[in-house]
C-alpha cells in the first residue's frame, strides 16, 4: 500500500512538474511569441548571433524544444538558412543548462511568493502581456514546489530495495538508461523537466554519477526528437535538415559520452557530486558538443544537403517552368521566359481568389487553406522571377529590353503583393467570420460575389494587357480603382447609419464587412499598379498625384 501511495505521489508531482514547465512557456510565448519570432528571425545572420540567440530565447521561454519547433518552423518558410539554423540550435541546447543551473541552487523560498504575484496579476489584469506574465511567474512557482515535493518523496526512498535494484541494473545498462530518459523527454516534451528529476535521484545518493550521467545524456538526445517529428517538412526533405542536423549533433555527442563514462572519474571529482555533479555535467556536455560543431557547420551542412535533396514536384505551384538558364545568352528569350514565368502567377492569383471566395461565402476551412498554399507558391514563384533577372547581364541589353525587364519585376512583384493583401486580409477576414459565428445579410453577400467576380475580371484584364499593352484598356483598368473607393463610400455610410439606428450587432459586422472591401480594394489596386499603371506611366498619362495645382 505504501509503494502505491508513493507512486501515485511521485506521478502527481511530476505531472505537477511538467504542468510549470508548461505555464511557464505558454506565459513567456504568449507575452512575447509574435515580437519574439521577428527578433529571432532577423537575429539569426550569422552563425556567432544565431547561436546567442538561441542560448538567450531558449534561456527566456524555458524550453529547448519549443525553440527548435520556432527555428525549424523559420527553416521551413526558407526564413533561415541552414548554418544559421544549425548554430541557433546548439544555443538552444546550451540555453537549456542556464535554466538547470539555477534550479540546481534549490530556489523553492521562492515559490510561494511568485505564485502569488502571478495569481494577482492574472486576476487583476485584462487579457495582454502581463497577464501572461502572470501565468508564467504561477508556472515558475509550481515548478519550484513540485521539485521541493520531489525532493521530499524520495528521502524514505533511500533504502527501497526495489528501487534501489533497479537503479541499479540500470547503472550497468548505460544504453538502457539512455534510452529511457531518451523517451520520458520526448514524451515530456521537456529535457528541464527529466533533468530536474535527474538532480532529485542524484542528490538522495538514488542514482550514481554514472547513471546519472547517463541519463542527463539520454535527456539531451530524447529534447532533439520532438523538432524531428512535429516540425513538419511540407513533403520536402531539404525542410527537415535544421531538425535532422541537431539531433545528428545530439548522437554524436551521445555515442561519445557514452564511450567516455568508464573513464569518468576523475570528471566526477571535477563536476562535484549530488545535483549540482548533474547540472554541471549537463552544462559541460552541451558546450563540448557547441565547441566540436561550430567551427565545422559549413561542411556539416554540406553533408546535410546531400543526404536531404530538395524534393523536386513536377506538380508544385511554386516551381519555375520557363527560367531556362540557357536562354541568358539570348536576352530577348530570356526575357520572354520570364514573362512567360510572370504570367503564372495570374493563373495561381485566379485560382487563390476562387478558394477565397469560398472560404468567405461558405465558411469552408479547407479552402482557405488551399488558398494559403497557393499565395505561398505565389511568392515562391515571384522571387525565383525577381532573381532570375536581376542576376541578369545587365550590359547586354538594349534600352528596350531593359524598360522590358523593369515591366517584368514590376508586374511580378504587384502580383505577389496583391496575393499577400488577399492572404493576409480577405483569408483573415474569412476566420474571423468563422471564429465569431457572423453572419452577412443577403445584400452584402450578393454586393461580395459581385466584387470578387470584378477582382476576377480585373485579374484577367492585367494578364492582357501585360501582353498587349494596349492604351485604351489600361485607361478602363485604372478607372476601376474609383469603382472600389465608391463601393467603400457607400459601405462606410450604411455603416453609419446601423451605429445611429442602435443595431450595434449589425454595425460589427457592417465594420467587419467594410474592413473586406478595403482589402478587396487593396487587391484590386495591386493589379492596376501591376499592368495599367507601367502603359500609362509611358504614354505620359500620369499625374505625380491627385492633388489640383494651387496659384
């Protein structure tokens, strides 16, 4: 009966362990995440900054995986580079042993009174940052009492036969134990968390230096397995080299450790015994491991290129079907294939504004979702074109070809602007709708498919004229941009008229409504600056602005 009294507590507390952990990151991600990510992301230029900036986020939101599952995503979206990546997660790794070296001190005074200042703060304040702070400093406070609680129910411990036999057939299994604490960190999701328990066994003289050891290793490979398998690779298996090439690090590092623990001794005299022999042990292998692979990153990366090739998809949206690099040497077919490769992403734009529509008229998640996919490939494909030429001999091309090339980027890029207003926008719109259970009266959906068939005519209007450059049509084109500020005029005097009426469930959404036409107006202006504006702007039918000359 006692066995089973201390092994439902021991459950509890460490269920209560990973709960803090849990509170502790979701309150430093929700505080910070989105300014966070953008920090990280333009942080991360070189390996030397990318790896402070993982040591110092991982430090900041408590978690090496969550930081991997950020840099892995960044990797994903083609936001990071491979080095850069590689170096972020050996800081990560190292951030983690900051958080285990100051546990290692045995803080739990300290709990009651976070827990208290973050309940006061989470009850006194609105949903926004310091609420979430207040959730994270509750978190930290559980942490500190589970690992008190821990500590208290291993004490009687000391002497179960039980457990004490089996910690030590585990001592003379060193890959047994690694693979044990392997999988309680991939299954925690938190190495802090198997570590800390690794510091309790450790400090009632429960688990040997070189169990221990070889658990603290085993944490260290079981935290590199969760980028791996949640990060996701969109079918590619060049996305997965950043989380691939980290838990390479990890084995390595794991194998050598391990064929280093018979030899262990006189590092045990070194690191000290108890918790804090584990947590310097922790901090001592993770350096080690960030001093063998740094200064080799680049040849490593290398290999990862080799054994992870970019998926080629004769299907994919996002893959140039025209930039044929041998046609440099003739600039007016190079020219034409990129025209060529520019006049597909009116094809992908008609196909997203069909998914949006759907995703707004009929509420269809799925759609939306396809529709992201494609303002993705959009993207994708208006770089490949923007590289293409401005890579470009620039000398060998006439002044025609050169205002050809000019009409080419600028085309693309408004393209590829008109697909992110209608990603970000029109798609954001569609959530919302979904999210806040709204609903639009029957003359606002009938005036919504009106406006995106108009988007659709528009779009093939500007495919047309990027070809023809025909006057008169650029001139129809321009005008419809007054056509949408009408629309918009009209919608914001209904919704004035709802707010005075009092009807203030109408009137949100009328607001929500107006907030889609200015988005659709903002898509519409994209495909006029992309193909009307470039024909008039030649013709000298352009004004610098719209404002009348003053005497």
């Amino acid at each position: 009966m006692r066995e089973l009294q201390v092994l439902i507590a021991f459950g509890g507390f460490v269920a209560l362990l990973l709960w803090g952990v849990h509170m502790v990151q979701t309150g430093v991600q929700r505080a910070f995440g989105k300014s966070l990510g953008l920090w990280m992301n333009r942080a991360m230029g070189s390996p030397s900054r990318a790896f402070g900036t993982g040591l110092l986020v991982t430090a900041a939101i408590q978690s090496s995986t969550a930081t991997g599952l950020m840099i892995t995503g960044f990797a994903l979206d083609g936001l990071v580079p491979l080095v850069p990546g590689l170096a972020a997660m050996l800081g990560a790794n190292v951030g983690t042993t900051l958080i285990v070296q100051a546990l290692a001190f045995d803080p739990t005074a300290l709990a009651p009174g976070l827990i208290l200042a973050g309940v006061w703060m989470f009850r006194h304040y609105e949903p926004g940052r310091t609420r979430d702070l207040g959730r994270a400093l509750i978190g930290l406070g559980l942490l500190l009492l589970a690992l008190h609680q821990l500590v208290t129910l291993f004490e009687p411990l000391q002497k179960a036969p039980l457990l004490g036999s089996t910690l030590l057939a585990l001592t003379d299994a060193p890959v047994i134990a690694l693979a044990v604490s392997a999988a309680l960190t991939w299954a925690s999701h938190s190495s802090v968390a198997v570590v800390v328990l690794i510091m309790s066994l450790a400090h009632h003289g429960l688990a040997p230096p070189e169990l221990a050891y070889a658990l603290v290793l085993g944490a260290n490979l079981g935290t590199a397995v969760n980028p791996v398998l949640e990060g996701g690779d969109n079918g590619n298996p060049a996305a997965r080299r950043v989380p691939m090439g980290n838990l390479g690090t990890r084995i390595a590092g794991g194998l050598l450790g391990l064929a280093l623990l018979p030899w262990s001794g006189p590092l045990m005299t070194a690191l000290g015994g108890g918790a804090h022999g584990v947590a310097n042990f922790h901090l001592l292998f993770n350096l080690t491991v960030a001093a063998c692979f740094l200064p080799v990153l680049r040849p490593y990366a290398r290999l990862l290129q080799w054994l992870l090739p970019p998926r080629t998809d004769p299907h994919d949206p996002a893959r140039p079907q025209y930039l044929d690099e041998s046609a440099r040497e003739v600039p007016a077919v190079a020219l034409g294939q990129a025209a060529r490769e520019a006049l597909r992403l009116t094809d992908l734009l008609r196909e997203s504004l069909r998914l949006t529509e759907q995703a707004l008229l009929r509420e269809d998640p799925r759609a939306a979702g396809q529709a992201r996919y494609l303002n993705g490939a959009i993207s994708q494909l208006d770089r490949a074109v923007t590289t293409y030429l401005a890579t470009q001999d620039q000398e060998s091309l006439s002044a025609e070809d050169a205002q050809y090339l000019k009409s080419i980027l600028t085309f693309s890029m408004n393209i590829a602007h008109a697909a992110d207003v209608s990603g970000m926008g029109l798609l954001g719109h569609a959530s919302r709708l979904h999210k806040q259970h709204w609903a639009l009266d029957a003359e606002q959906r009938a005036e919504l498919v009106e406006v995106l068939a108009r988007l659709q005519r528009n779009l093939r209007q500007a495919a047309a004229l990027f070809v023809s450059g025909d006057r008169t049509v650029a001139r129809a084109l321009a005008f419809e941009k007054e056509h949408f500020r009408d629309l918009e005029a009209r919608a914001a005097e209904r919704h004035l008229e709802r707010i005075k009426t009092g009807h203030i469930a109408a009137a949100d959404v009328s607001a929500f409504y107006l907030e889609i036409l200015r988005d659709a107006g903002g898509v519409n202006a994209c495909l006029v600056n992309a193909a009307a504006y470039p024909i008039l702007d030649r013709h000298g039918e352009l004004r610098p602005n719209r404002l009348r000359k003053t005497e």
